[in-house]
C-alpha cells in the first residue's frame, strides 16, 4: 500500500529537478537547486523528502561507494558504469542475458526478483576519448 502523505510544493520540486536531470545526483546538489526556489529549504528537508519519495517509489537510491547516495527518478531497470577518476554515473543501457538468471536458480535455488549492474572504470572524459 502506497505511503499517504500531504502533498508538498518542496517536495514536487525535489522530485521536478530530478527527473530534468540526466544525473545522477546527491541530495545536496539538489538542496542547492531547489533551495533558490526555497529560501528556507534545509538540507534535512531534502533527506526527508527523498526518502518518502522512495518509500512511494518515485525515486531511487544508488550507492556507489563515493560516500554520498546519489538519487535518480528514472525507476524502470538499468544499470550503470561509474568512473572510477571522476565518480560519475552514466545510465547504460543493456539487455541482461536471461540465462545468467537461470542458471542461478538452477545452482542454487535462489529467485531473481529484480538486477542492476555496475560496471566500473575510466570514463571518456577522464580517459581523453571524449
């Protein structure tokens, strides 16, 4: 059952500036966006919406290791690559062979419910293939 809470102007423009960006961002990148709208956002403000924001399904929360969660609205299945210079995160998309799925449950009975892959290495800015 869906969270029922009061609707919030913050909030929908929290949730507004993350689906316009094709980041992937952290809470305080979007602190320092919404907050010109929001002159007396807090930064808890943004933690707390986010996570009703996921707790509707709205957004996702990514762990990449760097120490700050990043958020994405993009809620369909995909995976990601990671820079490993930089730490930025490009959305990848690719098909996962079915099978690996399978043979997973066929070794060792476990049930796949959902996948995402992270790959890691040098992005092509970092690299100078850009």
């Amino acid at each position: 059952m869906a969270e029922r809470t009061r609707t919030s102007k913050q909030r929908d423009r929290i949730l507004e500036v993350l689906r316009q960006t094709g980041s992937h961002p952290t809470a305080k990148w979007l602190y320092d966006r919404v907050r010109r709208q929001f002159p007396n956002l807090s930064l808890g403000t943004v933690y707390r919406n986010l996570a009703i924001l996921q707790r509707q399904g709205l957004v996702v929360k990514l762990g990449f290791g760097s120490g700050f969660e990043r958020y994405e609205a993009k809620i369909l299945p995909h995976h990601h690559f990671v820079c490993e210079r930089c730490g930025s995160v490009a959305d990848l998309k690719l098909a996962l062979d079915r099978s690996v799925m399978q043979k997973l449950r066929q070794t060792t009975g476990l049930r796949t419910t959902r996948y995402e892959i992270r790959l890691f290495g040098i992005c092509k800015r970092c690299s100078g293939t850009e």
